[in-house]
C-alpha cells in the first residue's frame, strides 16, 4: 500500500520510455523520485525549479495522457521541488506546485513578483480550481520561538505572537505589530510566528517579506504591467508578514496598494504581521488610514533586554554552536553590550573567531580588548549594570541586594556610589538610574549623587574607594 506511489509512478515510466527518446527519457525522467499518491494525487520530486518548468514545457502532455491513464481520470500530478538554495540555511526546502496545462497558462498569464536570485516561485497558477498553490514562505528556521529567549522585555509581544500562531486570524491581535529598536529581535519575531504557523497549519499560505523588497517588486510590476498580479499574488496569502514597514514612509503608491492588499486580507479573516522600528503614533509621512489599520490589533513593544536575558540569549546561542564559555567573558560580554543584542551576537562571534584563529584560549582580558575595538566607533558608554556590577564586586556584595529596596547601612553606601557614578558617566535620567537600584525616584538619586560629593570631601577612606572604584570603572 505504502509503496503504491513507486508501482504507479513506475507504470507511468514505461508508457513515456516508449514515447520519448532514450536520451531525453534519461535525462528529464529517470533523475525523478516518486514521493507519495493521496487522494489520486501522484508527487513527484524533481531537482530544481527548471526541471519542473522544463517538464512542463516539454512533457505536460504526454505527462497528463499517462496519469490519467495510470490514476484514472480524477488523477492529478503535483511537483515537489528542491530548493536550490545556496544561503547558508541548507536544510533541504520543498515546494510544491500542481501540474497544470499550459493553454489555461496562457489564458492567466501570471507572473509572480520575486526577484530571479529568490528560490524561485514563479508560480502561475492562481486558476480557480486548481489546488492551492504552494509558496515558499521565506522564513528562516534557527529564528524559531525555541531559540527566542523570553524575559520581561518581549514578554508581551513573545505571547501575543504565539497566540496569533496557534490561531492565525482568529484572534483581535490582527494586525499585530511588533516595533522596538534595531537589533531586539523584531525579525526574528516575525519569522517564529511564520514558522510555527507553518508547523500548526502546513496548508496555510504564510509569506514573509521585506517592506523594501515588496516595495521594489511592487515598482518592477509598475513597469512590467503586472500591478494586478501583484495584488493577486499578495491577497492570496493566509498569513503575510512584512518586516519594517517603516520604509513604507513617503511612498505613496506603495502605501496605496498596500492598503488594498491588507484590507482584503484583514476582511477575509486572514492575518497579517508587521514589525517596525516605531510606534504608529509615531511614524511620519505614513497615510493616515494605514496608521489607523495598524492601530486595529496590536502593538507590542521590544524592549532592550535586561542583564539576565542577555546573558541567557548568549548561553543560548553558544549552545546552539557547541561553544563553551567561561562565565565571566559571557557576563562581560553581556554587561559592555547592553542595546543591541545583534550587536552582541557580532561581539561574541569575533571573539570565538579570534580566538581560534590566534589559537588564543578565550579569556577576559581577550574579551576587553575585543570588545573595545568592537565598539570603538560606537563611542560606547558604560551601563548602569556594569557600574552596578563593579561596585558590588568591590564592595563584596551580591547584586541582588544593590538592586533590591534594602535599608542596610553598606548596602545603602554602594548603592549611593552606584548612582554617583551611573550620573557621572552615562546619560541616563535620574529617574532611570533609581529605577535601576531598588525602584528609587529621582529625588533619591539626587541625594545620593550630593552625598557622595560632600564625603568624597570630608571622608578619606571613601575617597579611596571611590578613585579606586573610578579606575575600575575607566578600564572598562
Ligand atoms: P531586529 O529585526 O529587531 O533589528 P533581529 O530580529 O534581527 O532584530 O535580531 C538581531 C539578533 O538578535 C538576531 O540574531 C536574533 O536571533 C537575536 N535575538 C534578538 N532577540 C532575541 C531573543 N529574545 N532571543 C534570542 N535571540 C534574539
Ligand atoms: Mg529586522
């Protein structure tokens, strides 16, 4: 039973073999694999995206004549396609694409709008009746929700997207729109969502795409004529994801259609997923009816990762390697890179590249002097956690407690020398810096920064502390 597809498509082998010349049989014919028969429907894999438009150039109907003749007059041919995708993601892609004949093509010309170095998927077939078309969605696997660290930065818009996972249009979150700053993890967001739609709903049409990408193919099919296959292709969608609408700014027509293109697609229950790099309120030069649609579901904010969740998305993603690390090049790593996790990443990347290349064991002295070239044109400034950090280490107490609401006399000085120098040498507010150490307001700070002052003026030993504490700090 199971091996049904290989007896069927086997007979199907024979009848062509008799039809063609031997030399073409070998070379369009016998490179392919059967892969299942259900519902009459025969797949076959074939090798690229060429071979299957060759094939249906060439073959479509001797191809037709066979299944039919083999599986019946309902039997249908579907192809399987190996990607040929030469990015550095290799897992083998498939994608799958009816048969169909080339008179009704010629009758539905459709060209689809992605650019020829794409995996292709220049798919023609939006015939009513035909099976759905399959399109390769563009999502990256390693930006699954399994290797997104969770933490209160992104809470809200890690489950609000699972939520539109499990149920795709089904629920207000539509549109969601993740925004946040560069390098916090919008992208890869947005792809955790595509793919565990994909997992949940393999029939489900998910695309992901680049607002500036969509913005070109839309330009091109400006120029080609091809404006309504355009809107065909994208309306077409179950779940379309655009990453960075804030490059819509200014481009009117883009907008335009655009906005067909989501009201179609928000008024038939399917869900759209946007990230930006702002708030609507604030996005500027952006058409007013847009920014209300994308004001209809969601907004979920990223936030810069604490300490702790960038220490863990490290341990996470050195895991994912097989690297090991010792802790204290990790925390260092994650204490002098505190806005920008791919900036992080790229840090702990170079590392581990310079290391093996100098045969160099990873140390922490390595660290800083990697880290400071890393971000020497960043003109980086210190963060309130790494000062907090070395202050607790110099005065031998735990984090915790410099963080926590406690009265207890040591753990009140450090903490008055923490905002001292948090003031002193970054931009913070006052009000960020007490909300840093032990939920304090501003006043607060203020005071600690006062007296620091009057005691590095009237005490000597706390002048020591705090030149020394000042040195430690500078070789940052
Ligand atoms: P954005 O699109 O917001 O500029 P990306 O999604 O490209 O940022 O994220 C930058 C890098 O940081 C990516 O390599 C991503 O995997 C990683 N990253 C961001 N947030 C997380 C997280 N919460 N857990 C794990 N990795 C993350
Ligand atoms: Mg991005």
């Amino acid at each position: 039973m199971s091996d049904l597809h290989i007896v069927k498509w086997d007979a199907c082998l024979k009848v062509i073999k008799d039809n063609l010349p031997l030399q073409a049989f070998k070379t369009w014919f016998a490179p392919i694999v059967p892969t299942k028969l259900e519902n009459d429907v025969l797949t076959i894999q074939v090798p690229s995206h060429f071979f299957y438009e060759w094939l249906e150039e060439h073959y479509v109907g001797l191809l037709r004549k066979v299944i039919k003749k083999e599986l019946g007059q309902n039997g249908r041919l579907e192809y399987s396609i190996i990607m040929e995708n030469n990015s550095s993601n290799s897992s083998p892609h498939t994608l799958k694409l009816p048969a169909t004949n080339r008179g009704a093509l010629k009758n539905a010309p459709v060209s689809m709008p992605y650019s020829a170095s794409e995996p292709q998927i220049r798919n023609p077939f939006i015939i009513p009746g035909l099976k759905k078309v399959h399109v390769d969605s563009n999502l990256n696997p390693s930006y699954s929700f399994e290797n997104f660290v969770e933490g209160d930065c992104n809470r809200l818009a890690k489950s609000a997207g699972y939520a539109v996972a499990k149920k795709p249009g089904g629920t207000a979150f539509n549109p969601l729109l993740i925004y946040g700053g560069v390098g916090l993890g919008k992208t890869h967001l947005a792809h955790a969502i595509g793919i565990e739609i994909k997992n949940q709903y393999p029939n489900k049409t998910v695309l992901y795409v680049g607002s500036e990408k969509f913005a070109h193919q839309f330009i091109d099919a400006i120029k080609n004529g091809t404006t309504n296959d355009f809107i065909h292709f994208y309306q077409m969608m179950d779940v379309l994801i655009i990453d960075d609408v804030q490059f819509f700014a200014g481009k009117e027509k883009t907008q335009d259609v655009f906005f067909h293109i989501f009201n179609h697609l928000h008024q038939n229950g399917k869900q759209i997923i946007l990230t930006s790099d702002k708030p609507p309120v604030e996005m500027q030069q952006m058409e007013q009816r847009l920014l209300s649609r994308f004001k209809w579901g969601l907004s979920a904010d990223l936030q810069t990762p604490d300490l702790e969740t960038r220490i863990a998305i490290l341990e996470k993603k050195m895991y994912g390697n097989g690297i090991d690390l010792p802790s204290d090049v990790v925390e260092y790593l994650a204490y002098s890179i505190n806005t920008n996790i791919r900036e992080m990443e790229g840090a702990l990347t170079s590392l581990i590249a310079q290391a093996s290349l100098n045969r160099k064991a990873i140390t922490l002295e390595l660290a800083k002097q990697m880290i400071d070239k890393f971000v020497k044109n960043t003109a980086r400034e210190v963060s309130i956690e790494y000062i907090q950090k070395v202050v607790c280490d110099y005065f031998d107490l735990e984090m915790e407690l410099l963080k926590s609401k406690t009265r207890k006399r040591e753990v009140v000085q450090a903490r008055q020398i923490a905002m001292y120098f948090a003031k002193k040498m970054t931009k913070s507010s006052l009000a960020n810096i007490g909300s840093h150490c032990g939920g304090k307001d501003h006043a607060t700070v203020l005071h600690a920064c006062r007296t620091v002052n009057n005691l590095a003026e009237t005490d000597k030993q706390f002048k020591v502390y705090l030149s020394d504490l000042e040195k430690r700090l500078a070789m940052h």
